[in-house]
C-alpha cells in the first residue's frame, strides 16, 4: 500500500467518520436529556407520594404539641391524690408517653423542626418542674394553679414549635 492509496482510504472513510461522530453526539445529548426527565419524573411522583404523609407528620406533631401545651394539659390529665410529686411524675410521664407515641413522625421532618419540637418538649417539661419546686406548691391542685398562673404573663412552649411547624408547612407549597 502507498501512501496515495493511504490517502484515499481516509479521504473515503472521512465522510463516515464525521457522521459517526455527529450521530455519537447527538445520541448522547439526548440519552442524557432522556436519563434527566426520566430522574424529574421519579422526584415529581415520589414527591406526589410522600407530600401527604410528610403533612400527615406535620398534623401529627402540631397535635402533639397541643396536647402537651400545660394549659391544656393540666385540665386533660386530672390528679389522683393531692400529692404534688404524683401530679408532677404523671404530667411529665403523660408529656413523654405522647411524645413516644409519636417519635416515628421525625422521618418526614426536617431535623431543625424535630428539634425545635424537641426543645418544646423539653421547656414544658421544665416549667412543669420549675412550678412544682415553687414554695406556694403544696399540693396536686396548687401545683395546677402555679403552672396556670406562670402561663398567664407569657406564651407556651409549645407556642414556638406549633409556629415553626406552621411556616415550614407554608414553605411546602
């Protein structure tokens, strides 16, 4: 073979190079514009699906908080004796026992709501202490009054987490 017949071959091969490259562009730009609708499609559904249960986790936890809220609390949960202690140990255990039932819910959360519920939690749970250590509490139905009157002055705890879980509601839309 010369370097004239050389020449030739590619001359002739050129043209079937130049389309094989082309159509190896074009293939791939479109195999990769496939694989991406395909991607937004799976994130649409999935998101279709799980938007229900993630609002379902929100209720859930704005209910949570209300029924933790002491205001609301220490008229649904009565004491059963006069002992300030006992009435203490059960609203507390009451407060834990609903936030157990509900520890599920922090997978279709973010992790700043679940904490900010968390702390709520955690500041009911200390004015609930903090009341009862008070020198006028000396019995269940006193310690109900202290905690009723501490809450007059100043909002919940569980005022903070219900708005924090109201505007990351409002942001899923």
């Amino acid at each position: 073979m010369t370097s004239d017949t050389i020449l030739q071959l590619f001359l002739s091969l050129l043209p079937t190079i130049i389309v094989a490259a082309i159509a190896y562009y074009f293939f791939k730009g479109h195999i990769e514009n496939e694989n991406r609708r395909r991607r937004f499609q799976l994130q649409r559904n999935t998101q279709k699906e799980s938007l229900p249960l993630r609002l379902q986790a929100y209720e859930r936890m704005a209910l949570f908080l209300e029924r933790i809220s002491p205001n609301k609390l220490v008229v649904r949960v009565s004491p059963t004796s006069s002992n300030k202690e006992n009435y203490e140990s059960l609203l507390i255990a009451s407060i834990e026992q609903e936030f157990e039932h509900n520890l599920a819910q922090q997978i279709y959360i973010t992790d700043e709501c679940w904490n900010v519920i968390n702390a709520s939690k955690n500041a009911t749970i200390q004015l609930i202490r903090k009341s009862s250590l008070s020198d006028k509490v000396d019995s269940a139905d006193k310690l109900r009054e202290v905690i009723l009157t501490n809450l007059m002055d100043r909002s919940t705890p569980s005022s903070a987490g219900l708005s924090f879980i109201k505007k990351e509601v409002g942001e899923l839309w």
